[in-house]
C-alpha cells in the first residue's frame, strides 16, 4: 500500500505532466478562429472519446450517445470533498444562469457530476449533492475502472488518498482533476475551463459557444 508520501508525490507528478499537456495542447481559443472566448480553452481539433456507460441518479445507465445535441460540462468529484467540489459546483450553477438568460431549453449546456468515491457515492446520492447547485444537473458514478476510463478520455485523474492516522475505512480522501471538461454537441472532447472560476465569463462564453452551434 502507498504511504501518503508517496500519493503525494505521485500526485504532483501526475498533476505536473497534465499541466505540461494542458499548456502544450490549450494554447487559447481555435485559430480556425469561431467565437472569442474568455475563459473556455479550446482544442485545437475536437477529440472523440470512447464510449462509455455509467450509473445514472435514477439507477439508469448514462452513456455518450445521450450526452450529444448539446454542450456538457463535466466535472469529477465527491461529497465528501471539503472545498473544491462544491466551489466548483456553486461556480458552474451560477454561470448555468447566466447563459439560461440567454438561450432557449433546448440549447441550453449541461452540468454532468461525476462521483469518483463509488464507495460512499451512490448514484442516487451523487445526483442529490448535484441538485442542491443547480436543478437542473446530471449525475452519475460506476465502478473504478470505469471511472478512470471516463476521466482519463477527458485528460483527468483521480486517487484514494488515505487520511493519516485514520483506522476507520471511510477516513479518506480522493484527490482529483479541478478543471472542468467540455463536450461539444456530437459528444467530443473540445476544451476545459480550469479554476478560478468566473462564473459570468464562464456564463457568457458558453452561451457564445452553444448559440453558435445552432
């Protein structure tokens, strides 16, 4: 078993390489150039990911094939997560207001919570933690190697993180990606917006790319 040195270092070494991706691949908005953006960083080609189902709050599957038609916002998580998670989640309903000003249902972006702590997260409570930031948002989980399938097409790690001197199984953490992918309406991998978090740049630069696709 890692010792949480170990975790640790191997966390920083994961987060360094993502971030030496990030800044190779999100040089800014697509030069094939569309709209101006603010906060979302684009792909400089939109990437298909691989097929997928996880367990939906309803206990129904939720696959790929049901995310296209509209911009999906993905986040990967837990409830028991004591800072990012819900500050992030708070972020993403406020900025949900804004580009709902803006755009009719039907092109509306998604928020998508993904539970990695399938141990403690059912799918029903996932969804419940969703809801209490925004009514409108979708929640899932699965088991661990599909978890790290999902997250690992999207260019996002997580790992169970024992907490020190902890003898209770539930005394963990789950360390995890901060940034928040997008899909695109035909279910790709187009871009992220990474922390701090502008809720009305975020907002208005999601209305941009959701009006344009219509």
């Amino acid at each position: 078993m890692f010792n949480r040195t170990t975790v640790l270092v191997l966390v920083a070494a994961l987060a360094a390489g993502l971030g030496l991706w990030a800044a190779q691949t999100f040089t800014g908005p697509r030069a094939d150039a569309g709209p101006t953006l603010e906060t979302v960083r684009l792909l400089p080609q939109a990437r298909d990911i691989p097929p997928f189902s996880l367990t939906a709050a309803d206990g129904n599957p939720l696959t790929l094939e049901q995310l296209r038609g509209r911009w999906t916002l993905v986040f990967i998580g837990f409830t028991h997560c004591p800072d990012v998670c819900p500050t992030t989640l708070a972020e993403l309903g406020q900025a949900e207001k804004r580009w709902s000003a803006a755009l009719p249902e039907d092109a509306r972006p998604r928020i998508l919570f993904v539970s990695v702590d399938p141990e403690r997260d059912s799918p029903e409570r996932a969804g419940e933690y969703a809801r209490y930031f925004s009514a409108n948002a979708l929640a899932a989980t699965a088991d661990i190697p599909t978890l790290e399938h999902f997250a690992k097409s999207l260019g996002m790690v997580f790992m169970k993180t024992p907490l020190p001197g902890g003898s209770d199984p539930e005394a963990y953490t789950v360390d995890h990606s901060t940034q928040v992918a997008l899909l695109d309406p035909q279910g790709r991998f187009a871009g992220l917006a990474r922390p701090p978090l502008s809720p009305a740049k975020l907002g208005d630069d999601m209305a941009t790319l959701a009006g344009a696709a219509r």
